[in-house]
C-alpha cells in the first residue's frame, strides 16, 4: 500500500502548500474580530417575477467587489448580485422556477443548488460552467419539503477558491405543511440566515489563500453574514436561527455561552418530526441546522463554537483546528420582547425509507482524497443509478482525516451510525454528513424521477479542499433501457482547473 507520504508526494499536478504543524487560533480580544460588534447583515430576500405561464424567475449576476469584512478595512470579495454572498431565493413547492445567472467573473464559474432535487442538465455541477461574460438558464420544478437550501460555486479544482472570496446564499423551500405551524417566520426579524465562515486576512486587509492544511485553508476569524464581529438584536421572546457550516474546512461545534438549552427543529432537508433540545450542535462544512432560541428581556447570550470534541482517529486534532473556540454571534435581547407562541410538539413527520437491517446496495471508502482508491475524472462515470429505486449506501471514512460525505439530488436518511440507530439530531433528512474515523454510516436514498444519459450529478467530500484534490465522483440516473452517453471533457482528471 502506497504511504500517506508518498500520495502526498504525488500530488504534484495540484500545487498544495501545506501548513506544517500550526494550529489555529481564535483572535485576540480587541483585534478584528474580538470584542467590538457591528449589527449583523441580513441577506436580502431575492427579487422575483412570477410569470403568466407560472414560472418564478430570479436573476443572479456573479461578480467582484469589496466588502468590509473588518472593521476600517475593504476587502477584494466576490458576490452574486451584491459584493458578497448573494440574496435568499425562496420558492414554494409545486412552483417552476427559472434563473438566469451572469458570470462577470474574470474566470468561469458555476452554481450548484445544493441540496435541491432537480435535473442533472441544471444541477450547477462541474458540467454546467458559465464561461465569463455568459449566461446559464436552468429551470425545474422544486417537489420537496420545506427545506433550508444553499447555492455555491462548484468549479472542478477551484470550488474551495470561489467561496473563500464570498461565493454562497441560501435558497429557501416554503410548503403548505410549514405554513400551518407556529414557528418564527418573519424573515430578518426572528427568522435569520446566517452564514457561518473563517478566513485568514493579509495585512491589507486581502483574503490571505495560502498554507492551506489538509483539511484546506483555515481562518483565525469568523465572518458571520459576510463581517466580522456581529451581533443581532432579538425583539422576539424565540428566535430561529438557519444557520449554514459556510467554511470550506473548518468544523464548528455550536452552543450558546451560558451553556443553555436551545430546541433543533430542522436539518439539511427540511424540519424534524419534533423539536430535539440540545446544548451543542456540531456541523461539518455544508450542513445546515435549524435551531431556536429562547431570551429573555434586555440579556445578552453569545452563539459560540467550542473545540470539536468527537476526534477519535484524528491524528492531527490541533492542526485542523478541532482545539479552537469562537464567538460566533452575539444575540442581544431588547428590554422589550414581543410574545412568541410556544413550540409545537411535532413538526413533519417522516416514514423511514428502509429498514436500518437493510444490506446495502453500494459501497463507499473515503481516504486521502479519494473514494474507493479513485480520484475524480470528469470523464468516468463511477456507477448508474435505476430512476425511481430507493438504495442503501454505506459509507466509511478509513482516514485518519476529517471528512464528510454529500450527495447531489437527493436528501437521505441516516439508518445507523456502526449498526446502531443515529442520535435524534440525525434523524432527519441529511444531504451532508460528517464521518467520523473509522465508523460506518448506512444511508437510505431514493432517486425519483430526474434521468439523464448525459449529464451526471456528484457525490464527494464537502470539505472543499478535499473536493478539489479529487475526493469525488459522479453517476447517472437512467431512465429503463436508457444507456449511458455522458459528455466528453478536456479538463478530465484531477491536475487541470
């Protein structure tokens, strides 16, 4: 078996600096990002057409810009209509929607609706890249629940580059079964996107992109909603925060600073069957959580990322920043709160898609960057799928790395973590999951009606390092006597992009 030292050495085609050693660490009180806040951004609600035909339509424009991420200080950033981030699109289910994105980048680029059921042909994936000065158009259908969903760049072998300079927003599903709940809804008052990032900064005040570890770049300051140093002014007696893991590496483990409970009510798919009451919540890069907050009038409590405590396996916990802590947003309660209705006891209720016995139908093992010995190539399709079957994968990490496991199209459910049954906080639907050392995670996922001989979707490790070093692959939904004719590519294997 080759050494972890010798495939290094052999990534020679994907020029990598690594940081040898270096853990780090939060910021000091009073620096950037210490003890000084600013109000928290909200991402604008995207505006939206609905058309005589039925079709909502969004318009994105992908372009530069500066933001002031710190205080005093402009930082080159790039953003989807704005200089960072981008707007909150919302749709509700049953509805078409139609988007059409610019690229004025000075390089291509793509848009991947992450978690989103929808054709392959306009999935945002490595095939679907809009060259500068050139506009896509995708168009579907949203039939899924009431979801928290995100959008991102997903260029092969730059991915992590495009949403460390600020690529990334949210895209949220409503449904008539949300609707009839009593939850905080009122967008930006007690219902808050937030974007969870680190980054490193230069002395100028630039995006600091080198020494990445082998986990990728890692920040020594959190950007929340695109700034450092935030904090919210709750008016309400709860307060639902969506929050999303934004970073490309790091691993947060969240909970409020006076060790309080807070109740999760959704996952990367949508709500939970009920409200499970937690003190800390970990996420992995690319998942998301729903969680609510209960304050009182006129205190202050701080959401907090505390050092990540399940590293088993881990053999460099230090290095990929499993020691660190954070303030991550301070919530400041009004000295008057407007009553908020209690949470309802059940939420969404989910039928399993299989038994938690169930033998799976496929095999995944993630190692350095790759899975099942393979690194990703554009031109090999690594399996096809029957449209409309329901399979079960189990997926392993035999690294002694963190890593994760995302799947394109689907949302899945977790049987069993090591045959045992997940904790309440997986238990409801997952499109990104994190794996830890050495356990086996048995996933449910059913491919529904989407098929295409051409265009496939992804899955990989959403650590985007990870990603771009290859740590991916891609498959077909084939439609019943379909055969598979898949796009040619000249960017091919990992080395290129």
């Amino acid at each position: 078996m080759v050494s972890r030292r010798g495939f290094l050495t052999g990534l020679a085609l994907v020029p990598v600096a690594y940081a040898a050693g270096c853990s780090i660490r939060p910021p000091a009180p009073g620096s950037a990002a210490g003890t000084a806040t600013r109000p928290l951004p909200i991402p604008p609600q995207a505006p939206s057409t609905l058309g005589a035909d039925g079709v909502r339509r969004f318009a994105l424009r992908v372009q530069t810009g500066s933001t002031k991420m710190l205080p005093g200080n402009r930082t080159p950033t790039w953003g989807y209509s704005g200089s960072v981030l981008g707007p909150t699109l919302r749709a509700r289910r049953g509805e078409e929607v139609a988007v059409t994105v610019v690229n004025d980048l000075p390089e291509p680029t793509s848009v991947h609706w992450h978690g989103m059921h929808l054709p392959a042909a306009f999935d945002g994936g490595p095939h679907q890249m809009i060259a500068p000065g050139a506009q896509w158009m995708p168009r579907w259908r949203v039939d899924q629940q009431a979801a928290t969903l995100w959008y991102h760049p997903h260029p092969h072998g730059a991915t992590e580059k495009h949403v460390q300079r600020g690529l990334a927003g949210f895209f949220l599903i409503d449904d008539e079964a949300t609707d009839r709940l009593d939850l905080p809804k009122d967008y930006g008052v007690e219902d808050i996107p937030l974007v969870i990032q680190d980054r490193r900064f230069t002395a100028d005040g630039g995006i600091d992109e080198s020494d990445a570890t082998d986990v990728g770049l890692l920040g020594d300051t959190i950007v929340t909603n695109g700034i450092a140093g935030a904090h919210f002014t709750v008016t309400t007696e709860r307060v639902r925060l969506r929050i999303l893991n934004g970073s490309s590496g790091r691993l947060y483990n969240l909970a409020l600073a006076d060790d309080r409970q807070f109740q999760l009510i959704g996952t990367d798919g949508g709500l939970l069957p009920e409200p499970v009451a937690l003190k800390q919540i970990p996420l992995s890069p690319g998942e998301r959580a729903e969680i609510v907050v209960t304050v009182r009038a006129g205190e202050n409590v701080t959401l907090r990322s505390l050092p990540i405590a399940d590293r088993d396996g881990i053999d460099r916990a230090a290095e990929f920043g499993f020691d660190d802590s954070f303030d991550i947003l301070a919530l400041r309660a009004a000295d008057t709160l407007r009553p908020s209705a209690a949470l309802p006891a059940a939420l969404v209720p989910m039928s399993p898609l299989a038994a938690a016995n169930t033998a799976p139908t496929r095999t995944f093992e993630l190692q350095w960057f790759m899975i099942n010995n393979h690194r990703m190539d554009m031109n090999r399709i690594d399996m096809t799928i029957p449209v409309d079957t329901t399979e079960v994968w189990s997926v392993r990490n035999k690294d002694n790395w963190p890593h994760n496991f995302h799947v394109h199209d689907v949302q899945f459910q977790i049987l069993a973590i090591d045959g045992n049954p997940p904790p309440p906080a997986l238990s409801g639907w997952k499109d990104t999951v994190y794996t830890a050392p050495g356990a086996t995670y048995t996933l449910a996922m059913h491919f529904a009606d989407h098929t295409d001989p051409t265009f496939p979707y992804m899955y990989h490790c959403h650590l985007l390092h990870h990603e771009d070093q290859g740590m991916m692959g891609q498959f077909l939904v084939l439609a019943p006597g379909q055969r598979p004719a898949p796009m040619r590519t000249d960017m091919g294997a990992m080395g290129h992009g």
